[in-house]
C-alpha cells in the first residue's frame, strides 16, 4: 500500500476511530452476538446474523484504517513550494463560462466535495499541486481537456 499523505487533523482523527472501534464498537458488537446466541437456533437467528455482519464491517474498517495510519506520512505545508497540501486555492475555469471554485488540497481519505474539499490524487488535484498564484493549466478528465486559472492561494 503506498504512503498517502494525512493532514495532523485527520490523523488524529483516524486514529480516535480506530481506538472506538477496537474498544467500545467490539464490545458492543460482542454483546449482542451473545444476546443472540442465548436467544437459540443461530441458523434462523436473524439477531445473530446482524450482529454477524456488523462484526465483519467492523473488522474491515479496522484493518483498512490500520493499514492506512501504518503507512501515512503527515503533510508539512510549505507554501513557497506552490500549492501542496492543506492549501486553498480558488481557480476560474478558463473553459466555459469562467467559474470561480475554491478547494481544499487534501489527502484521498479527507475529500469530499460538497465541503469543497479535492484529493491531491484527482486530477484537478494532481494539476494543481506545486502551481502558484497567476498560473494556467490544464489537465484531463472523462469530459476532455479542462482550462483553469489560479486566482488565490492561502
């Protein structure tokens, strides 16, 4: 699994997860697997059988948030290298009408897009990493080439 980069933030915020799930979220899940093992028959148990699932979804998020805080490196903004991580920048998109958007750089586990939020992995991410103020760029989607303009960078 390659490194993927984390601000302290969501660091943090990733591990607290992981410590719930691994103490209370097990407990809790243990309980009502024993609930429903009193209840009897386990084949037609539907308790049980929810309870089964909820374990595995569980232990799933525990391995993946495992194997992603192992491997994550803290991102250091250094704004004089251009736009990297924890940067906000707001860009016209010199194809179209001329939309202004302000982002987020972040990493894969922070974006989300209604916050306004974009990976360093997506490509209008990925395009503007290491960019500076003033610059245009361009870069390709599903839709074909996109044309922005930085305008602002913090």
């Amino acid at each position: 699994m390659p490194n993927e980069l984390l601000s302290q933030e969501k660091f943090e915020e990733l591990t607290k997860e992981l410590d719930d799930l691994k103490t209370r979220r097990r407990k809790e899940i243990a309980e009502q697997l024993e609930y429903a093992r009193s209840l009897g028959d386990l084949s037609e148990n539907a308790e049980y059988q929810e309870a089964r699932e909820m374990q595995a979804a569980v232990e799933e998020r525990i391995s993946k948030l495992e194997g992603v805080l192992k491997t994550a490196k803290i991102a250091k903004i250094a704004k004089s290298e251009g736009i990297g991580m924890g940067s906000v920048v707001t860009v016209e998109n010199q194809s179209g009408e001329g939309h202004k958007h302000t982002y987020t750089v972040v990493g894969a586990e922070e974006a989300n897009m209604l916050e306004g939020k974009i990976s360093y992995h997506s490509p209008l991410g990925g395009a503007l990493m290491g960019k500076k103020k003033g610059e245009q760029f361009a870069f390709s989607t599903p839709k074909g080439t996109q044309k922005y303009k930085i305008l602002k960078v913090e």
